[in-house]
C-alpha cells in the first residue's frame, strides 16, 4: 500500500509542484492512478488483515507484481535495442513475446482463476462486506489488467 500511495502522491506533486506538470501529467493520468491505487490498497490492506495466511492472497498479489515487474523489465531494455539490427531485432521480438505470455498467463487467466477462488474463500468464511467490497477491485483490475 506504501508503494501506491507514494506513487499517486508523486504524480499530484508532479502536475501540481513542478514546472510544466500539467503537461507532463495529465489529469487524466491522475484519475486513472486514483482509481487504481484506491481499489489496490482498499482491497489489499483488509485481505492482509483478516487472510495474512491464505495462499491465494500471496499468489495473487505474487502474480500482479511479478507480472509488472517482468513487463516493465522488459519494456525498458527493449527501449534500448536498435531493432534495425537482425541480432537486436530478434532480441526484442523474443523479449516482447516473453512479456506477452507472463501477462496472458498472470493477469489474464490465472487472475480469473484466482479472484473466483478468493470470492469462493469468502463466501466460506461469511465475509459478506468484504466480498461485496473486492468486486469492486476484482472487476476494476479486470479493465487495468
């Protein structure tokens, strides 16, 4: 939750405090990070709480950062690739279906597989509010994802 929040603050002080940050963030931009990091850290700080021992909370969260971190890898060594050379080209072709896959896998199919077990989970313990309030989270990321 720490990260996320930094995150959002960071960008209000970059539109807001910096020169030219209207430009180089968007209010858009700072919605959408509203949006996304609220549904995070307001699903993710009552899990921990109430389910710091189930498996399913640690693989799905173990799945979302993963997944970035890999994508966003990735994408910047890709960035550094002159894809005009044969060897640099294939590099990025194999690197770019390598990210295709982790997210396909980790923030398509296995996310699906995993929130329905989640809500599956609560529905046993009896955690009403807490599953009508992951949902939220759990058809938002869908969008994100």
């Amino acid at each position: 939750a720490g990260w996320e929040i930094g995150d959002l603050l960071g960008s209000i002080y970059g539109r807001y405090f910096t020169k030219g940050g209207g430009q180089k963030v968007p209010f858009p931009i700072i919605v959408i990070l509203a949006m996304h990091h609220s549904l995070g850290t307001g699903l993710g700080l009552p899990m921990v709480m109430y389910f710091r021992s189930s498996n399913l909370l640690h693989w799905l969260c173990f799945d979302l950062q993963m997944a970035g971190a890999i994508g966003l890898s990735i994408a910047e060594y890709t960035k550094l690739l002159d894809i005009s050379q044969p060897g640099q080209l294939l590099q990025f072709q194999v690197l770019s279906f390598i990210s295709l896959v982790v997210m396909v896998v980790t923030r398509g199919f296995h996310y699906y597989y995993l929130c329905l077990q989640v809500a599956a989970t609560l529905v046993a313990n009896q955690e009403w509010a807490l599953l009508v309030f992951a949902a939220i989270p759990f058809f938002a990321f869908t969008i994100f994802n």
